[in-house]
C-alpha cells in the first residue's frame, strides 16, 4: 500500500511554524514554535528556545506515515543593523531544519524570501505588509487552517508563512 504523498513549508524562525497539506492543499499536520502547548520553542531568559528533538519528531512522524515529496523552508540571512548573536540565533534555528530534513533524507530547497513570496503572492509593491498577505492568502487557500487558538486572538504570521511556503511546494509538484 502506497502512503499518502503531502509536502511540507516551514518557516524557521523563533515565531515560525511548519505546516504539512496533502496534494489538494489540505492541512495534514501543523507545529508553530511558540504554541504553548505543542510547540518547538521554550520560553527562556534572553528568549526563546528551541527544542530539536520536538522538531525531530514532527518530521520524523510525518516520514513514517506520509510520502514527503518537498519541503520548501525560508533562507535565513541577516538583516541590516542586527545584532551578532540575533544573527547567530537566526541561523541556529535554520540550521536545526535543515539538519533534520538532510538526517531523514527529505527532500527539500532553501529559497530567499523574494522567491517564494513572488511564487505565491505575484510581484508585489514596495511596502507591501508581507505578513498580512501571508496570513490573507493562508485563510482563503487554506481555510482548515488554525491561525489562532485558545485565546489568542491575532493569526500566527508564522504559521500562515509556512503555510504559503507549503504552497509554494505544492505548486511546484503539481508542475513536475
């Protein structure tokens, strides 16, 4: 018996998330870093932290039931006027993924975010609020989608990240 094929977006950041859909763009499994039960980062003095071995499993557990066709994850870079350990933070939390998608033989692509957001968004003006449109394009093509939960009341731009860059996957599939 074949196992059901599903790709997989993840946005690495300390607030990020990763979203799995299956092949008609519905959600299969989801994991936001700072969800406070089920997430993938701590809480810690000097801020969050992440918990690889979470972040592992997530994967790992899709692997065993599902065909994982592509993961499409967010380059990290360093952003003007950033600090030395805010960068080293940003690219420790890239490089976990990374690891664990190589560690299990998942196939996956790094792209900058120029390239996925105009792969699923089009091209878009200068001053765009790309959170926004990421957490707008999430809902409406993804609507099985939690963005919030218990009491929170503002979308996860993290997870509505993943989600797009999900998309981004999927369509590139579909293109194959």
């Amino acid at each position: 018996m074949s196992k059901k094929r599903i790709v997989i977006g993840i946005d690495p950041g300390k607030s990020g998330g990763a979203v799995a859909l299956d092949l008609e763009g519905n959600p299969i499994e989801w994991i936001a870093a700072n969800h406070p039960q089920e997430g993938y980062t701590v809480k810690a003095t000097g801020g969050a932290l992440y918990i690889p071995t979470e972040m592992a499993t997530w994967i790992a557990d899709l692997k065993d039931t599902y065909q994982i066709l592509l993961c499409v994850t967010e380059k990290q870079q360093a952003r003007p006027l950033e600090g030395r350990s805010s960068i080293l933070k940003t690219g420790y939390g890239w490089g976990i993924w990374v690891g664990i998608l190589a560690a299990l033989a998942v196939p996956y692509k790094v792209e900058p975010p120029g390239v996925w957001t105009r792969a699923v968004f089009g091209s878009m003006p200068k001053g765009t609020d790309r959170k926004g449109r990421a957490i707008a394009t999430a809902r409406a093509q993804v609507p099985a989608l939690p963005l919030t939960w218990g009491r929170k009341t503002k979308a996860h731009d993290g997870l509505a990240d993943a989600c797009c860059m999900a998309l981004r996957a999927l369509r590139e599939v579909v293109q194959r």
